[in-house]
C-alpha cells in the first residue's frame, strides 16, 4: 500500500513537473502574428490587474492564453512589476518577450510638431486638435513665449503639459544663449531678442540668409530708423494668418502697434514663435553695414548698404516680377 502511494506521488510529481515545463516552454514560445503590420498597440490603463492585463493582451491577439500567461508571470513574481501604459507589441512575441516589455514600461511615444515661424494661437490650434493627448489646453499662450520643436508625449499627457513644455524649452534655451551673445547688440533684454528673431523667421525662409537679415534690423536700430518689416504689418491686421493679396498702400500706412513702417523701434511683441536658428541670428549677426534687403527673385535676397543701391535692386526685382507676370 506504501509502495502504491509512492509511486502515486512520484507520478504526479512527474506530471506537474511536465505541466510546468509544457507551461515554461509554450510562455517562451513564439505568439501568434499582428493582425495588421509589424506589430499591435495594445493600452493597458492604471490601476488594471494581472487578470485583466492578460485579458487585454488576449482581446488584442498578442496572446492566445491569458490563463497562462497571468500563471506564468505570478510564479516568476513579476505580477506586481507589470506596468501600465500604451505599448508596441511586435509580431509573434512570446509572452514572456511581452512580460518583459510590460515590466520595461518602454511606452509608444507620439510626436506632436510646432513648425518654427508659427503663431501662438496656430500652436495652441495644433494642441487642441491632437486627439492623443487629453484634458483643456488652457489659454492661449502669449505670442512668442514657445519653442518651435518636434516634442515627444505618451498617452495620457494633458493638453496643458505639452503647451507648458514648450514655454519651459524656450526659457531654457534662451538662458543657455542669452549670455553667450555678440557684445553691443542693440537688445536690452532676452525678450527684445525674440521679438527681433520673430521678424527675422518671418522675412527668409533660408537659413543662410538668417545672421545676414538679423544685421539689418540691429543696424537700422543702432541708426534710430524705422524697421520697415512687411510681415510686422500683416501681422497687425492677421494676427499671422495670410493676408490673401499683396499689401496695399493703404495697408502700409495704416496705424497699428506692429506697422513697423509707422512706429520706432520694435513692436510690442513678438509676431511669431521663432526657432533656435533665428534667435541665433539675431545674437550672433553677421558683421555688415548693410541697412536694406529686397528679394531677389530666386527665393532670397539681395542686400545693400546705401538708398542708391536699395533702388537698383528694388528696379531689378520689379522687372522680375513684371517678366514673372508677361509668362
């Protein structure tokens, strides 16, 4: 009788023991594949148990026994470990490559953009309109006050939150810059920088030309005349929507606080959110004497120091766009 007994209890011990190595095998083994793509985005919201994790990765065909895989993860004591968060499952993971990923808490990561030249309120339109992140975004910024910038998020990030990231990114970048700029500029504080550099993302769209514009506006400065920036104008009247047609004389001496053809010195504010390229501009220009730009036609501009000069290139620019007209 104790001999049956044993042997009983040996053969059930060998079968556990196959059971569990049967279980180890299949939780390494390889998943079944992504219904679409390369791999499945699978949320798992806080407070959610093993239980209901495995029903999640069950519901989201990254796994095909959620019996298994909440046995599996509680005998390795990874049950506490899990994480939530909105995750990328690759095609055929083993569960254990998922436990893995879930313990890591290595989320999707989304990208929102803020292309350099926008306004505040074309930013906070941007924000609001994400359908990832939650919650109000808020005021409108101030005008100025963001950094232009490809920022990443998770789910679950506030409206509120990316928009304050990307005022805290611009005050830290102006504190690294700010000190380190060209001595005698024209620009008392920070602030001053960026409404200059707003004018300057505005007028050229080429990198290369950036220092070069910058040197215009802070000499014309330093001399006490009127910046005289087209987009300050457009600005005053849009709010930095486009105008739909070329500015009209009428428009150009109308009295607004960003009429830079009408008031001295700068405006009020800034007219956009610059990048770091144009800030940079406008602390380091280039060294020139040059008071006058005009476009050149090829999608730049032409410079010169003197009113002689402005008036040739401007007569030049003038038989372009009429040529421009004639084809």
């Amino acid at each position: 009788m104790r001999r049956v007994a044993i042997v009983s209890a040996l053969l059930i011990l060998v079968l556990a023991l196959g059971i569990l190595l049967w279980a180890g095998a299949r939780f390494k083994a390889p998943g079944p594949p992504a219904r679409h793509g390369h791999q499945s985005i699978v949320l798992i919201r806080p407070g959610t148990g093993g239980a209901g994790i495995a029903r999640i990765l069950k519901a989201a065909g990254v796994i095909t026994s959620p019996t298994l895989f909440e046995l599996e993860v509680r005998l390795r004591g990874q049950g506490a470990e899990l994480k939530a968060g909105e995750y990328a499952i690759p095609s055929r993971a083993s569960m254990a490559k998922i436990a893995a990923i879930l313990i890591s808490g290595k989320v999707v990561e989304h990208k929102l953009t803020i292309p350099e030249g926008f306004t505040s309120q074309m930013a906070f339109n941007v924000v609001k309109a994400n359908k990832v992140l939650v919650g109000k975004a808020g005021a409108v910024p101030p005008e100025g006050s963001l950094l232009p910038d490809t920022y990443l998020f998770t789910r679950g990030t506030t409206r509120a939150q990316i928009l304050a990231r990307m005022h805290r990114a611009q005050l830290r970048f102006l504190a690294k810059v700010w000190p380190k700029r060209a001595p005698g500029l024209p620009l008392k504080t920070a602030a001053q920088a960026v409404i200059l550099a707003s004018i300057v993302e505005k007028e050229t769209a080429l990198p290369r030309e950036r220092p070069h514009v910058a040197a215009v506006f802070e000499n014309r400065l330093r001399l006490g005349m009127k910046l005289q920036s087209d987009p300050t104008i457009i600005y005053g009247i849009t709010k930095g929507y486009p105008l739909g047609h070329s500015i009209l004389e009428s428009e150009l001496s109308a009295a607004t606080a960003y009429n830079t053809y009408i008031i001295n010195g700068l405006p009020p504010t800034p007219i956009c959110n610059p990048g770091r390229a144009s800030i940079l501009a406008v602390l380091h220009p280039l060294k020139s004497k040059d008071l006058y730009f005009v476009a050149d036609g090829k999608g730049g501009h032409v410079f010169a120091a003197t009113i002689a000069q402005q008036d040739k290139n401007v007569a030049r620019w003038r038989q372009i766009q009429k040529a421009e007209k004639q084809r």
